[in-house]
C-alpha cells in the first residue's frame, strides 16, 4: 500500500490528520506548522478529556462529552485518514469511525494486544507505535529501582527519620548479573547503562549466537530451553518483553522458584507475563529480594493488593514510561514520519507495529 | 627511595607487614598465604576492635585494647614496615610507632589531610591509598540519588503506603547536564555512567582544554574562572573534589546562588567543600532542589541538624563508598602493590598519595 499523491481522498483537498488524545497546544502547533499547505491538523482540546500530567495520553476517566460534542467528534473522526493515537474514549473500531483511515501514530508501545482486540490484524492500516520513545524513562526507572535497593535507601530514609547516624555497608551493581526477558529497544538500553556500571549482561533470544549477543550489547544470549539457567544465575531479573501468546504467564511459580534466591525483579513489561500469586508468596518468602513493578495482572492495582503492603516491593502505578520530556519526543517522532507518510515513503516509516506478531 | 633485597632491615629475616584495622579472616588469609617466604604477617584480630559492617576499618569506637593487649600492639608495630592502614585508635605518629615503617596501604582514598596532621608531609614513606577501589560505590550512590529524585520515588513510597493509584509523570536523566566538580577517579567513573544515560556531563579542570575533556570522557571542562557558567547551566552538581586548600570552601553562598535554579547537589567529597550554612539556606528556599550528602562540615552529623528534617535532602552517614564487595578489592590492590613492593619496583605501586598535593 502507498500513499501516493494522487489518492482519490488527498486529490480533493489537504490530508486530514486529527489529534484524538490529550496533547500541549505547543506541540499541536509544531505540527500544524510542518505543512500548512498539505495537512489540515484538527486540534480540538475541547473534544478531548483533560490530562491529570505531562504525557497523560488517556485524560481524566470522570469526563464526559456532550451530546453536541460528541456529535462533532464523530463527524472529525469520519474526515480523518491519520490519527495521532486511537481515539480516546472509544469502543467503536477505528476504520469503522474513519473510514479514510490509512494510519495510527500511537503514543504507547505496547499496542499489540489492543489491535487485535479492535480486530485490525488483517487491515492494510498502519500503526506506528512509540516504541524506543518510552525505552530511556523505562532503563532509568530500573536502574531506579535497582539502586534504591542495592543502596539501601529505605534504610537510610529511616535512619534519617530517626536522626542516627551509623555508619553501614550496602551492595553493589558492579560484577553483578542482570538478566533480561526481551531484548528489544527497551532491554537494549537497559543493557547499555548495565555494562557502564559494570554488570555482566544476559538476555533471552531465539538462539544463544554469540555475534547476535555481540550486536544486541550483551554478554550472553539464552535460548528459551535455557531459561532455568539463566533465572539461576541473574541477581536481577528485568522483564521488557512484549505481551505475546509467547510471553504470557512466561515467568510462573517453577521460573520464579528457579530464580537465584533473594534476586531482584523489575518488570516493565505486562502484569500478564508475570503470575502475580506466585510473585507475592516467593516475595512473602524473601527467594525474590526485592521486586519494583510498574505493571500488573488487573490495573489499577486492587486497593486490597498485598502487593502494597510489602515491605521489599516497590508499586508503580504504571508510569515508569511516563516523563516531562514525552510529548516532545513523539511530536518529533509523529513528524518524521508525517513527512515520509506525505512523500509516499512508507517504507520509511518507523517503528511500525507488526500485526501479527504483535510488537 | 627503593626497597632493595640488599635493604638491612630485609636482610635480618622476612617483610613483616602487619593488619592494623579490621579485616575479615578470608582476606588475611589470602595476604598470608602469597608469599609465606618472604612475608611475615602480623594479623591480630584480637588486638583490633570488631567492625559493625563489612568494610568497617574503624571498628567499634566503644572498645578499648586492655594494658596487656596495648603493649603487645605497640610491640607488634614497633617491628611493621609495612601496614595496612593507618593504625586504628592510635594518634601517636606512625614513624614514632613503627619505626622501620617504609609502606602503608590505606582504606580510604582520602586521606591528604590526615597524612599533613600527622606531619608526614616531609618523610619517605610511602602511602598508597585506596583511591579507586571507592570509585564504583560512589558513582553509584552518586545515581541512586539522582534516579531517586528525578524519579520520584518519595512520592511513590507516600502512594504506596495510602494504596492509592495515580498515574503521574516523572523527571528523566537523559539529556540533562551533569556538572562534576573534580574529575579524578570517582568523577570520571560517574562520567561514564551519566554518559551511558544520555547526560551531557561538564566538569571543572585547570584549563578548559577539549583534548582534555575528551581524554576525561566529558563534553566540555571549564577553568576555575568560569565555575559560574558551569554551575548555571547545570541540572545536577556532583563533588567529588579532594579536599585541598583549593577545594576548601569552593561551593560558598555565591557558588550557590550561581546555581541553576531547581538544580541536585551530591556531595561526595568531604563537608568542608561546601558552606552546609548557606546550602541549608538554598534547600529551604527550593533554590537547590534536593541534595543528597554523604559528607558534612562535623561527622557524625550533629542530631539537630536542620538537615535531617529537610524534605529534600538524603543523608548518608559517610558510607557512600563503603560495600560489601570492599575489602575484597582492597585485598587484590594490597596484594599487587606488596608483590612490586617485594621486587623493589616502587613507582609500579600504585595509586600513591602526592603528600605535596595532598592526593
């Protein structure tokens, strides 16, 4: 498929691009301005929820549309052939709600499971996703969570609390192994600040090839059969792998009984790639150290949680992608690819969701 | 000054090297057991106060030698030319105590002061000081403070304990700038570690030489003349200067004020690089936005130190250096400096104290 310029829909006018989640009227204009001549951009705060922070792409839940509103709405959303994000608050299927729609430019990675439930696997429509936006604020919150625990800040919170000042030892990243599930962006960047602070790096991959780990920036590759080895010897375990039919339920009671014990556990990923009662009984035990969790099984987390009240986990209410610098980027993202979508470079696009394999 | 095999003291029997802070069993074993011919070790554990945490070389301040266990410390002293460490509890001079003393080994990097009070500025001896080992640990603390603010994990505890789930944004590393006043051993560890997380890292220099600053692993240096640019265009502050006449004071209330507002300060020098008066005064007014302290003007730090309560400062209790993996590097370092000690190759012994320049 290519959008070429004599496309029966852009012949009759601009290219219709809409923003359908909340954005700062700073980066609206960015991209109102990129092409004034061939990109109308429909920009309507006033049809979308408020955000609650920076990069809030869902808005405030408890907000409502009018009727009038949300006629007018409709009627955008039917002019549009791309969409910055799918359209927040809908149930409808998207092409059903644009029938010109040729592209999504999402403003989350992980779109996989969503698309198939809006049944979008077999349609020509291109989805872009955020994927490597999100990986940096992700690597960060890991090496976050890591140091908060190796340096014993609760500890030294508490002292502090206290006003004692006695002296302590704490641990140390160095010559420690870390063990990532899924390699890709995420885990790539998360490999990438391990190694600076000495770390020896592991990672899941189809095959253990030594030149591909090589590439990927990482001490050594594990193939699937190979996982209880590699659970065995990882001081940290970080989950960044997509949710996939593969990926689901992967880290279960034998994989966490299999971990080396008092090892750390981050996922980043889905709550779905974890079993979350397996979690909190090797937690209650101490065989998992220490575990921050920005995802879980049903989110928000239920208040009746054990998870919260741990005292060796930290909850993340699933922002640990989220950051000041966010909309930033993905209007900058959002405009490469707007000027390869206009120039028929469609191959150029990036990163484009793969809708079968669903990252 | 070279310690031959022809050297009198050598000839009359072995190196006696002796133990004079605490160290655990394992590591004095593996210093006894390198060269059993040539190396007499004196390790007394008994004559030592018990470390309350690994890598603990003060021990117990509480503990007192017995008259019958000070006499034999000091007879063992009295036949060491070689320590590790600065003798524990002792404030008679080490050339008085040991008069064939040649070597000491210490625990700690900075020791410039002390060896300047002790009046050694003028002697032969030799000090090797653990300057490195300390590197790692720092840069570490230096970035779970950093990630623990810009992460905001303080606000996470506080939802945690209240089960409340609000997604919110945080702050990110990436792309902000590191300003490390004092480019030794620590700051060019922590450098590459701000590096691998996409930071823009400055630091202070002589000269603002760009050959320097890319052999030092930074983006730009800037002579003492221009600390002003440096501290307003930086997000974060990182000392780990040695504590010189030069450095004495550097971060005064005009330094502090020349910051960014908002801006982090680590300290992980010494307390007397910065006037804790005037950095009391700019964390309640927000002007710095959060330090984390692992050093203070008086140790341990007084209980009514506004410091404690500030809600934006961490207090460390001078232990940002100190991990469990140490002694285990000090003994690897004492044991390759013992072997060039041994051969008579001195200047391979490393890294030495410039008793001139106090580093």
């Amino acid at each position: 498929m290519a959008a070429s310029k004599d496309d029966p829909i852009r012949r009759s006018g601009k290219l219709v691009a809409m923003i359908t989640s909340p954005l700062e009227p700073e980066h609206a204009g960015h991209i109102a301005a990129a092409h004034p001549d061939r990109v109308e951009l429909v920009y309507r705060p006033d049809l979308l929820p408020p955000p609650r922070y920076a990069a809030d792409h869902g808005g405030d839940p408890a907000w409502r549309r009018t009727p009038e509103q949300q006629a007018e709405w409709r009627r955008q959303l039917g002019r549009a052939e791309v969409l910055w994000d799918f359209a927040v608050g809908e149930t409808a299927g998207p092409l059903e709600l644009s029938p010109n729609l040729r592209w999504v430019q999402t403003t989350s990675a992980g779109v996989g499971q969503y698309v198939k439930r809006l049944g979008l696997q077999e349609s020509d429509l291109i989805v872009t996703t955020a994927s490597g936006v999100h990986a940096q604020p992700l690597a960060e919150f890991v090496f976050a969570a890591l140091l908060f625990h190796a340096k014993r800040l609760a500890h030294l919170q508490a002292e502090q609390r206290a006003h004692r000042w006695q002296r302590f030892h704490a641990g140390e990243l160095r010559g420690r192994v870390m063990a990532i599930v899924g390699p890709g962006r995420i885990g790539r960047e998360v490999a990438l600040v391990a190694r600076a602070f000495g770390m020896t790096v592991w990672a899941t991959a189809r095959d253990n090839d030594p030149a591909r780990a090589a590439a990927l920036g990482v001490d050594r590759l594990f193939a699937r059969a190979e996982l209880p080895a590699l659970l065995a010897g990882a001081d940290c375990l970080v989950l960044c792998a997509p949710h996939t039919p593969e990926t689901d339920g992967l880290i279960d009671r034998a994989e966490l009984a299999a971990l080396k014990p008092g090892a750390v556990l981050v996922n980043i990923a889905r709550g779905a790639v974890v079993d979350e009662d397996a979690l909190i009984d090797a937690l209650r035990e101490g065989r998992v150290g220490f575990a921050a969790l920005d995802v879980f099984r049903a989110e928000p987390l239920p208040p009746d949680s054990p998870l919260w009240d741990l005292p060796n986990v930290l909850v993340s209410p699933h922002s640990a992608s989220t950051a000041d610098t966010e909309n930033a980027k993905l209007t900058d993202l959002f405009l490469r690819n707007l000027a390869h979508y206009l120039d028929g470079e469609i191959d150029l696009m990036a990163p484009v969701l793969d809708k079968r394999r669903l990252y």
